[in-house]
C-alpha cells in the first residue's frame, strides 16, 4: 500500500514537472529546469562514486581487508583463552567464508573487464554481510572477556 503511495506520489511529481517545463509560466519553466540539472548533477555524482568504488575493488581494496581478517581470526584462536565452543566454531565457520570469499574474489579479478557486473555486485554485498558478522562476533567476544 505505502509503496503504491510512493509511486503514486512520484508519478505525480514528474509529471508536475514535465507540465511545468513544457506548458508552465515562465518562472515555473525556469523551477522545472532548475530541478531537472540538479537531479542530473545527481546522477553524475553516483555515477561517479560507482566508478570510483569499482576501481577500488578492482585495484585489490577488499583483498587486504580479508587478508587481515584471517590475521585476526588467527589471533582471536591462540590469543583468547577463554573462548567458548560456540565462538570458536563460529571462527571457524567465518574463516573458511573469508577463504570462499577470497577465492570469488580472485576469479572476478581473472576475469578484469569481462566480469559480470551482477556477480561483482552480489560479492560486495557478501563482502559486508560477512565484514558484520565478524564485527559482531568480535564485539560479542570483547563483551565476554
């Protein structure tokens, strides 16, 4: 229901402002145009942050976030003496994810410019799904001890 408002709204809005710039005064011409550059400026500017975060990922960012994720499961296992089964296999279990992850990671970046933007995609959402897990687990730990 409220997305079908929000559609409802959004429709009503364009279409507010495709009167305007065709048919409206000339102050309400001027208002629709000025809104058409800024959300043009907008879209420019996620473009950009798109872009800007693709070469990012492409030049190795998450490789050496993983890397020293597996640096600091190793030091969570031999330097916390009071860890439960539980959290341990919870390591356990984040680690071999981090190692699954950094083998997907390794054939996107085989792959350069022929990947296919969906997987990339889903791996980003995977890479921060598994980042907040492992925050979480590491505060839980923390809260312990």
């Amino acid at each position: 229901m409220i997305k079908s408002l929000i559609r409802l709204a959004l429709v009503v809005v364009i279409g507010v402002l495709v009167y305007n710039y065709f048919l409206g005064s000339p102050s309400e011409k001027e208002s629709a145009s000025k809104i058409f550059n800024e959300v043009k400026e907008v879209g420019s500017s996620v473009a950009d942050l798109l872009r800007s975060e693709k070469e990012k990922f492409d030049a190795g960012k998450y490789d050496t976030a993983l890397e020293k994720v597996g640096g600091l499961f190793d030091k969570l296992k031999t330097g916390v003496d009071n860890l439960s089964s539980e959290q341990e296999g919870e390591i356990s279990n984040l680690d071999a994810e981090r190692k699954e992850l950094e083998e997907r990671l390794k054939d996107l970046e085989s792959q350069g410019e022929d990947a296919d933007s969906s997987k990339t995609e889903n791996l980003r959402e995977d890479l921060d799904k598994f980042m907040e897990r492992t925050k979480r687990m590491i505060e839980g730990i923390e809260s312990v001890n």
